[in-house]
C-alpha cells in the first residue's frame, strides 16, 4: 500500500507491506512493514483472538530492529542503540451480528 499525504508545504510518502494470517477461525495474526521516505522505517505485528462475543488484540508497532549488548557491573543486557518509539495496543473489542442472518432474508417481499 502507498499512501500520500500532503499538508500546506509538506508532503509525505509512506509505504506498506503486510502479510496476514488465520490459520484457525479464532486466531489472526499479522506482520507488517513500513517505510517512510525521509522518515522511519517500523515493523509491526499484530494477534486477535476471538471468544465469542469478544475480541482481544495487542499490537505492537515500531519493533527495534537493531540491537546491541551492553555490558555493566558485571551484568549484561539487550539496548535499542537507535530506538525512538515503541507502540503497544492492548484491547477488547465487542461483537454484535458476527455471522448476520443467514437462515433469515433481510426483506420479504
């Protein structure tokens, strides 16, 4: 996907690819990437769940892509050397309708 934004003098091109997943009825998952002319790049992952009327999700976006170890007092640990931003979502959606009227036509004529 492409997308284009212009705003008074500014203009900003961004561009996305994502792959999707189902592999159960229940269960999405989603990986994604994007790329920002002049900008910062991100990948981004997603997980849905759902249990009956419910939906879970938690989505992360702007996951580090490059990391270093850091050595201190003797101990050691994983740092984002160039980290900015890291995006996570968690929430429940409700779902009303989810499979609609199938036996049942909306209009009888």
């Amino acid at each position: 996907m492409s997308r284009s934004q212009f705003q008074k003098n500014n203009f900003r091109q961004d561009f996305n690819l994502s792959a999707n997943l189902q592999p159960y009825s229940f269960v999405a998952l989603n990986v994604n990437y994007s790329l920002r002319v002049n900008g910062g790049n991100g990948l981004g992952t997603g997980v849905s769940l759902l249990m009956g009327p419910l939906q879970l999700f938690l989505l992360a976006d702007y996951i580090p892509m490059q990391y270093a170890t850091v050595h201190m007092e003797g101990d050691e640990f994983l740092m984002f050397p160039n980290q900015k931003e890291l995006s996570l979502k968690l929430g429940l959606n409700l779902i009303f309708g989810r499979h609609g009227h199938r036996n049942k036509p909306s209009l009888t004529l």
